[in-house]
C-alpha cells in the first residue's frame, strides 16, 4: 500500500519526507529486517509497532467527521490529538522501558506518567530511567508546546467567526407547532407574513417561525425580531436550508411546514424560482429520508413555467401549495377588465383585521362608514361536509363547467 502511494503522489519526494510517508516507512522497515539481529533490535520492532497508531489516527481524521459545525469537529480534532500523544508516548516508552534487563515497566504506568507531564503537574513518583525514554519525553513536551495553543488558537478563531445565530438551534415543543422560513425573506415580507400568521383571528393556539437564512441578519430584522409582540415566537438561525446540519438544527422532520418566499422584484425570475425549487426539494429530500414522510411546502413562484418544473422533478405525491406571482398578477387584471374594483375588494378580504380596521367617527361620511364595516368581512378556508361535498360533484357532473362560467 505504502508503494501505491509513493508511485501515485504528485511529488514523490516531498511524499517521502512527509509525516505520513516517514510514519509508513518506520512501520514497514522491520519486515524487511526482521532477519537480521545485528540491524534491528526487539525494542526498535516494538516502537515501530507504536507508531502504527498514527495511521489509525490519520484515517479517523480522513474519514471520520465529529459534529456538525466547525468548532465541534476541531474540538474533536483537539481531543484526538491529545489522546493520540498520550497512547503513542505511553507505547514507545513502555518499549524502550523494557528494553533493560531485570525490567518491567506496564503500558498503564507510562499512561499515568504521560497524562502527568501533559497537564505539567509532574509528581515524580514515576520517571523514565533510560536515556532515550528521557528524550522521547523531551520531544513530547516541545511537541506538545508547539501543537495544542495552535489547535487551540484555530479553535477560537473559528468561534470568533461564528454569530451567535450560526451556533443557534431550535428546540422544539410538541405541544407548539412550528413552521420553517426560508428563501427571500425580507423585513416587509416578514413583517406582512407575522401579521398574518399571528393574528388573533386565527385562533390562540401557540405557534412559533423558525426565519433560516445564510447570511447575518440586518439591523432593522433584529430590531423587528425584539417586537414584544413577535418576541417570543420568532428563531432566527443563520444556514443553509440545502444542508442537512441547518436543516436539522431548525427541527425540520417536526415542521407543520416549510415557507419559501421569493423576491418578486428580482431581475432574473427564472433563477430566482430555480434557487427556490431546488431548495424545496432538498427539504423534502431530508424529512422523507428520516422520517419517510412527506412535508408541505408553500412556496412562492414568480413564473408560472416553474410550477410546471417543480411538480414535473417530484417522484412522489404531495399536497403542496405552489402561490405563482405574475399569474396571480394578470389573473386579477383580467378580472378587472370586467369588475372595476375587485382587486381591492379581494386584497381587503383575504388579508385579517380586527373588529373594524377603521374607527368611524359619528359625523364621518357614509362611504368611509361602510369601508370599516367591510374591512372587518374576511375571506376563511374551512372544511365542508360530506353532503356539501357530495352535492358539488353532481352537481358539476350534471351542469358543465363552461355554462357555470
């Protein structure tokens, strides 16, 4: 295997001197040597067996990823490195150790005496009595000096780069619901979106938003993230949606849904609609892969083509709701061309109010009185009964679709 390597590196010289490559030479010479007593002596076999613990360590390191942020997996990447000196140094110190005549020296002492000199306490009790296991202490110190502050350093480099809200996680409740924000989610998008979805007009049932996003959020979001009235409900979490780690911090397996808003002024539609299918989709990919089931999505389009992409790339069903801009956009128009006023009329119902959005005064005009009383009128969905439902399909079976119209 060494051999593969040292033909497949790029540079085999700089491979040769490397650690990895003098860590597989050390630990293969013996086979070659083994014949040849005067060359090589039992406790030099015994400390190249040692060594062999680097390569374990290296391909841990290789292939074995611990956590799911940076700082966790160089927080593992220190403790490895610990516990890899201590085993390495206890091992070629029990060698060379029992290298003597009239010795025993067991591995479980060299541990002790190891993990003592690490923390510099240094009791004394146990010392090396050769003078290479005095070097090989040495080199362990300086090593040590040198290695852990840079482990060290890096790590607090990376918290130092992380926010607050990249290190956040949602801890969900069963008995509140959540839903899961995330695409182009702007200050005025939000702020229309929480008025909706809080509003006591949809019951009192607690409910919380998680807002995923990539980037930091803005100061007038933070400021809007502190409203008392939105305080308590709202989780900023600073990710990408398309990974599993930021999904999984956000609870998405638990999520009542996932929003995905648009920028309905972007310049590129057709790219912003791809960024948000593909998006969708790597959300239902991840809850149907843990939990095999399928999540809603409502998501926002700005093309009508895209929802044609979008149903076309599922291999599955699912009831999710697609909300296309521009057709929603000349629909209404059209619409108006042959009732003036019905897209105000539609805006003002399907958007919640109070008891009257406006305060008519006694001498106010007549106009101004029935425009509170009407904003107060609201458009509900709710499920209808069997009969009704049973009613409608005769109903369209017996009188075509084109006369109703």
């Amino acid at each position: 295997m060494t051999n593969i390597r040292l033909f497949a590196a790029q540079h085999r010289l700089h491979f040769f001197i490397s650690t990895p490559g003098l860590v597989e030479l050390i630990t293969i010479s013996p086979i070659f040597l083994l014949n040849n007593e005067d060359v090589v002596s039992v406790t030099y076999v015994r400390v190249s067996r040692t060594i062999r613990l680097l390569r374990i360590i290296r391909y841990i390191f290789k292939f074995v990823k611990f956590g799911e942020t940076e700082v966790s997996q160089q927080i593992f990447k220190i403790f490895l490195t610990i516990l890899t000196l201590i085993l390495l140094t206890s091992g070629i110190l029990e060698a060379i150790e029992n290298s003597g005549e009239n010795k025993r020296t067991y591995l479980h002492t060299m541990v002790y005496f190891t993990v003592v000199t690490l923390s510099t306490v240094g009791y004394g009790d146990v010392v090396p009595e050769t003078e290479l296991g005095r070097l090989v202490v040495m080199i362990l110190i300086m090593t040590t000096i040198v290695l852990i502050p840079q482990q060290t350093n890096e790590l607090i480099r990376l918290m130092g780069m992380q926010s607050i809200y990249a290190r956040a996680i949602y801890k969900a409740n069963s008995e509140v619901p959540h839903i899961i924000v995330t695409g182009h989610v702007g200050v005025p998008a939000l702020k229309n979106f929480c008025m909706e979805l809080f509003h006591p007009d949809h019951g009192n049932q607690d409910k919380n938003a998680v807002i995923l996003q990539q980037n930091v959020p803005s100061v007038e979001m933070e400021s809007f993230f502190h409203n008392p009235q939105y305080e308590l409900f709202l989780t900023y979490l600073q990710g990408n949606p398309m990974l599993d780690k930021d999904l999984r911090r956000a609870v998405a397996t638990r999520a009542k849904a996932c929003v995905l808003l648009t920028n309905k002024y972007v310049s590129d539609s057709y790219s912003a609609d791809h960024k948000n299918i593909l998006t969708g989709l790597a959300i239902k990919k991840y809850v149907h892969h843990n939990t095999g089931e399928n999540t809603r999505l409502i998501m926002q389009l700005i093309k009508p083509e895209s929802k044609t992409h979008f149903y076309s790339s599922l291999n599955m069903k699912s009831n999710d709701q697609l909300i296309v801009v521009e057709e929603i956009k000349m629909n209404l128009l059209a619409k108006s061309c042959f009732s003036p006023g019905i897209i105000s009329m539609l805006s003002n119902l399907i958007a919640s109010a109070g008891d009257a959005a406006i305060e008519a005064e006694s001498d106010a005009k007549e106009w101004l009185k029935e425009y509170a009383t009407g904003m107060g009128h609201e458009i509900y969905r709710t499920d209808l009964s069997y009969k009704v439902s049973n009613f409608l399909d005769k109903f369209n079976e017996i009188v075509p679709r084109k006369e109703i119209l």
